[in-house]
C-alpha cells in the first residue's frame, strides 16, 4: 500500500511539474517590407522606430513595437511638406526626393526625431509617439544622413558622406551654434561610399556606426569609436553578410538593447523590387566593439524574438472597407494630397477618389493612393464604382513604382475599355459595360514578377496582360506599392468610388 501510495505522489509531483516554454522565433528579414533608414528608441518596455517614406505624406512614420519584431505604424510626423510647389505636384515632382534618413531620440520627457529631405533639415518633436508632433527646428542647411546626440547639456548633430561631421545646435533648437562644436571627424575612408551615420554614446565612449560599400564589394557596417567627441576615431569592421541575398549586403542602422540587457542590431538590406526590408540580429560586445551577427559573424536566417511572451500585434499592410471616418495609418498619399478631392464622408462606406487638374499620366495625378506591398508573395483586390467617371478619365490599380504596372479602367465617348499596362505599353484590352468591377494584383517577389486579373463579381476571375516584371532604382527610391489612383485626361469632374481594399500576404 505504501509503495502505491508513493507511486501516486511521485506521479502527482511530476504531472505538476512546470513545462517548459516554447521560445518563439522569426525569420530574417524581421520585415519583408520597404522600410528602409531605420533607427529605433527604446523607452521602458517599448520601442520606437522611424523609416523613409521619400515623396509619400503623410511622411516620416513612426512604428511602435514590444518585441523588436512585430511592428504597428502609429503616427507620423507630418501630414505634409510645403518646401515648394512640387510637393503638390505643381510645376514638378519630389520623385527620389522627400523624407529619409530619420533620427530619433529620447530626453527628458520628450521624443524628437531629426531627418532630412535633400533641402532642409527638421526636428520634430513629442511626448506622446502615438499622437501628433510638432516641428521643432527647421535648419537652411541639408545634413546628409544625420544623427542626433544629446550628451551632458549639448545637443549634436553628426552627419556626411565620406567625410563626417560633428555640429552643434542651440539649446532652444533656433539653429546651429556657431561658437559650438564644429568639427570634421572622419576625413578618410576606405575606397567607395561612406556614410549613414548612427551617433552613440556608452558610458565614457562615443560609436558612429556608418555604412561602407567599398568598389566591387558589398555594403558593409563599420563602427568608429573615440574617447573623445571630436576624435580621433578608431575603426572596426562589425559585419559583412549578405544574408543568402547574393551582392546584397545587409547594412545601415541602429544598435539597441532591452531590458534585460541583451543588445541588438537593427539594418536593412537591398532587396531589389520589395524595397529595403530590416534585419534583425544579436550584436555582441567584444572588446568594446558591437560585433553584429552571430558567433561566424553572420546574420542568423531564423533567431528567437529578443523579448518573449509578447502578444504578437501590428502589420505593415491591412486590408479596408472604409468604413471609418478617418484614412487608416497604413495609407500615404503620393505628394501632398488635395483634401479637397477626397472624400469618406460623401459616401459613407466608400472612398471616393475626384479627378481635379487635366494631367498626362499617373506620375502627374494627385491623391494616388498607396500602401506597401510585401515578400516573399503578396496579393491585393480592390473594387471600384466607375459609374462617375467621365470621358478621358483613368483609374485602376497600380503595381507603382518608377516603371509602374497597372490595370487601368478608361472612360471615352465611344465606350469603356480595362487595360493591363506595362510601363505604360498596353499588353492586352478589353471592353467594359459594367459600373462595378474587381481589380487584383499579385507579387512574387521571389521572382519580382507581377500578374493581374479583374473580376465583375468578386468570385471569378479572368488574367488580363502578361507578367509584369518589377523594378527597383533610384528615381523614385523605393519599393513597388499597391496604388489606388483616378486622374483626368481631358477635364476635371469625375470620380470613382473605392468600396473595398483586400489584401492577403501569402508566406
């Protein structure tokens, strides 16, 4: 009886014995997304991170995170930028231009965040990174690449390409001082680019993280480091990986810790059509220096998320039924948008898109709207009311870019007509009598190809076109989106209504 009874405690004891958690990972890249020019602030328990939007506004979003891996975009700095007629599309274009290279920082209570448009530089600022900012500096001068500093009473700014400078702002942000701090650090490189600079300081030490992309090579992360402000700077190769992704070398960004104390890394990697998608890896301090990666140095295809036991929350594409009042945060509008010429209240349910001046194109159309697209396979369907379009009018779907794909409805006098365009070469026609209809666009991004296909019921579905192939380059410098647009040809009057959004990231 004894020996029965003991069984059963022994039993007992280890039914109720703690299981062991199951450690949650993800895979690299941590965002299969276009954005790019990361830096991230941890304040407490949460983090906060800002990218590039270019031309887009609202512009500089600003993303919020627990984990360093799940991200929810819940402000941005601005709603618009007014530097000159050609943010609204007005005697030209901001193509390649706008918003990059943001900086943000933590100090006493308030967020600021510093970037660049090739103009000018600003500095916004907060005490709530989920709610509205305020521009607090706005500088003449562009500083290419910025990061900002502050450090024992003094505000700095470090910045260049190749050569890197150290200046000094006012304390109350009215500009650079000019009995500051005004100092070339780095006035050597290793032969190609250098730049993208991430100003730190740990404990008694001051770290620039830059890039490097030496001829023939691929981009690389090098750290300085000096005791000094103002140098002399030593130099430390920190990673050199190009994740599988062949000549496409992952680096540009930010080091961070948690709570606990561990430290990470967070850069991006050229990822051709996509965009530039972050990467996530362990920095490891080894003799002072943030050594990026793993143990070899490279950068772990699939690691344990940094903080567990976080409800996973926040994605970078949605879909939308419109049916809220205000435009959802995942939205940006090519340029400055005309409020006027926009509408979810007119028709509740819907968004409706007018048509204002007579352009050429879609790269001259206001209020094109759009959100990323996203590896390693993508799908978006949306469907329209073209009911109000009037004769020279254009709206469709866009997989936009600089060289852009689209399925674009046009009204005439003679009838309707869907086309599937490839860089604005139509690749196949057909003519339409109905008033509804679906349009879907499908990416690869394994392939960086595209293919398109329309529907006048939602369920079935006809391919119209060939394969898009999509690109990447400089003109508009950033990955291809999914763009919802409507433009006048001929006179200005007319518009679609846009009932549904349907998006599905296919893994």
């Amino acid at each position: 009886m004894k020996q029965l009874l003991t069984l059963l405690l022994v039993l007992l004891i280890g039914g109720c014995a703690p299981k062991q958690t199951e450690v949650a990972t993800f895979q690299n890249p941590v965002i299969f997304a276009d954005v790019p020019d990361v830096d991230i602030v941890r304040v407490g328990a949460d983090y906060y991170m800002v990218s590039t939007t270019m031309h887009l506004s609202p512009g500089a979003p600003v993303m919020h995170s627990k984990d360093l891996v799940h991200w929810e975009t819940v402000s941005y700095l601005f709603d618009r930028l007014d530097e000159s007629p050609k943010n609204d599309l007005e005697g030209g274009h901001i193509y390649g231009r706008g918003q990059w290279s943001s900086s943000i920082r933590y100090h006493e209570g308030l967020y600021y965040v510093l970037f660049g448009t090739g103009n000018r530089t600003y500095i916004y600022t907060t005490r709530d990174p989920h709610g509205k900012w305020e521009k607090r500096c706005e500088l003449e001068e562009y500083l290419h690449d910025a990061s900002l500093l502050f450090d024992e009473g003094h505000i700095y700014i470090a910045y260049g390409a190749g050569r890197i400078r150290i200046v000094e702002l006012k304390e109350d942000f009215s500009g650079l001082k000019t009995d500051g701090v005004n100092a070339l650090v780095i006035d050597r490189q290793p032969a190609g680019l250098l730049e993208g600079t991430h100003l730190y300081k740990f404990g008694d030490t001051y770290y620039m993280m830059l890039i490097w992309w030496p001829k023939g090579g691929i981009r690389t992360q090098l750290c300085f480091r000096s005791k000094q402000l103002e140098g002399p700077y030593e130099m430390q190769e920190v990673l050199s990986d190009d994740l599988g992704f062949e000549r496409h070398g992952v680096a540009q960004g930010c080091l961070i810790d948690t709570e606990a104390g561990d430290w990470y890394a967070m850069l991006f990697q050229d990822h051709e059509a996509v965009g530039r998608v972050p990467v996530l890896m362990p920095c490891r301090w080894v003799d002072g220096w943030p050594m990026l990666g793993d143990a070899e140095g490279k950068v772990p295809h699939t690691m344990p998320i940094p903080v567990q036991g976080v409800e996973p929350k926040g994605t970078m594409v949605v879909s939308d039924s419109f049916d809220s009042p205000t435009l959802g945060l995942t939205w940006q509008w090519n340029h400055n948008p005309d409020n006027a010429l926009w509408s979810l209240s007119e028709r509740p349910g819907f968004m409706r898109l007018k048509t204002g001046k007579v352009v050429e194109s879609i790269f001259e159309a206001r209020n094109t709207l759009s959100q990323r697209t996203e590896g390693p396979r993508c799908r978006a369907a949306v469907k329209l009311d073209i009911s109000a379009m009037q004769a020279g009018d254009r709206a469709g779907l866009s997989i936009y870019c600089s060289e852009p794909g689209t399925l674009t409805v046009s009204r005439e006098t003679t009838g309707t007509t869907l086309s599937m365009t490839d860089r604005g070469a139509v690749m196949e026609a057909v003519p339409l009598e109905c008033e509804e209809l679906w349009l879907a666009a499908e990416c690869d991004f394994t392939t960086d190809t595209a293919r398109f296909s329309y529907s006048l019921d939602g369920e079935a579905w006809q391919p119209l076109g060939k394969d898009f192939h999509m690109i990447y380059n400089l003109v508009h410098f950033m990955g291809n989106r999914f763009a919802i647009f409507n433009y006048a040809t001929e006179a200005p009057g007319g518009w679609v209504d846009v009932d549904e959004f349907c998006y599905e990231r296919i893994d």
